[in-house]
C-alpha cells in the first residue's frame, strides 16, 4: 500500500476545515482572469513583533492617564523596554519618521489596504521616510521622549483611520497564517488525489515543498513516496 496514499486518505477524512478568517488587509483573489478559482498554495502572512519579548504595561482602551490623571482613550499598548529593539511588524513603507509632545521621536509605517502601524516614545529612529522595510527589520530603539513616565515602547495600529486593538491584530494574523496552512494542505491534497486518479499505477511525487506542508520526509533523491507492497 502506497504510504502517500495512506497519508492523504487520512487527512481527507477529516469532515471539514475552519473558514478561512480574514483581515481588511488581507484578499485574496477569489477568481482569475476568466472567472475561475485559482488552483494555487497561497501563501502566509510574513510578520514579526514590535519587540522580541513583549510584556503589555498599559493596554488597548479607556484608562486613568498616567500623568493627566483624566479618563482617556489609550489608542493602542504600551510595552516593557529597556533599550529595546524596536521591529517592524509588517513589510511596509516609512511614512514618517517625526516627533510630537504626546509620543516625542515616533515612526508611522504604512502597510497595505489602508493599514498603518506607529511606534512612540523613541530615543533612537534606524530608518528613514519613504525608505522600503521588511516584517522583522530593526527601526528603532526604545526610549523615554515624549509625554512618558518611565522608558517604554508605544505600539499602534490603525485600519482605515482608526484605532484597532493590537493584541487583537496579533491573534487575527495568527489565525490567518493557521487557516492558511490549512488550505495549502486542502489544495495540495485535492492535487495529489487528481494525479493518483489520473495515473494510478505512477508513484507520487513530492516537491520538497510540498513535502514540507505534508510534514512527510522525502525518502530519495527522486522525491518519491512510495511503500511496496508485502
């Protein structure tokens, strides 16, 4: 018995597979060019954290004001730093790189589909305005300027204008790259299934890609996946 076989047979039973859990900034095309789906490994969202350890000291939401002592609405988290590097979280582009009484030395990030990401309270800016930056590259360091009682990391998202919790975001990106391992594995498997119907006595073959979303190990150097028989 093939063990490829055995593999997609086990995975196919499964009844169904979560809907797939989408953002704002992330659509992708339901229909080509001439109105069919597209039969394609879609691909995750490549995305990093603001810092490497993250510890939220003031969330998302309305909250006393540390120095105004006033009922405010904190739009987004403050973070734990200590000379921290600061991360993008997305591939984007530098929209400012600037400094203001509130968040003194900041930078704003534009993403995609109106998707916008800040970073306050700076003591150092790595990057420029307009300059190109990828999930995980060093853009900052943390400080204490601005409107601050202690050295910290102010993180924001916004969406269209307006101020969305981060934590949120994060659990969002994450369900999204999970639902899309889960639709890779569902289209990779229909494919295999296709080939197996229309060439039954041919060995599956893998690409070490797919290989990888299949979590099999490629037995030889040919890339096939075969088990005779007894």
């Amino acid at each position: 018995m093939r063990l490829a076989l055995a593999i997609f047979t086990l995975v196919i039973s499964i009844t169904a597979f979560p809907a797939l859990v989408r953002l704002d900034i992330y659509k992708p095309p339901m229909l080509d060019s001439i109105g069919n789906k597209p039969n394609v490994i879609r691909q995750k969202i490549n995305f990093a954290l603001p810092l490497k350890y993250m510890y939220i000291t003031s969330p998302f939401g309305f909250r006393k004001h540390p120095i105004k002592k006033t009922r405010t609405f904190h739009k987004g988290i403050d973070l734990r730093a200590n000379k921290s590097t600061v991360f993008s979280v997305l591939d984007g582009i530098v929209v400012a790189v600037s400094q203001s009484n509130l968040l003194g030395r900041y930078i704003k990030v534009r993403h995609m589909h109106g998707l916008y990401t800040i970073y306050g309270h700076l003591s150092k800016q790595l990057v420029h305005t307009n300059q190109k930056i990828t999930a995980g590259m060093p853009i900052g360091i943390s400080g204490n300027t601005g409107l601050s009682t202690a050295e910290h990391l102010h993180f924001g998202v916004y969406i269209k204008n307006k101020a969305a919790d981060p934590v949120q975001f994060f659990k969002q990106l994450h369900l999204i790259n999970k639902a899309m391992e889960k639709q890779s594995l569902q289209e990779l498997i229909q494919k295999k299934l296709k080939e197996l119907a229309q060439k039954p006595n041919q060995p599956i073959t893998l690409t070490p890609r797919e290989a990888e979303i299949l979590e099999v190990q490629l037995w030889d150097d040919e890339n096939i996946i075969i088990e005779d028989d007894e």
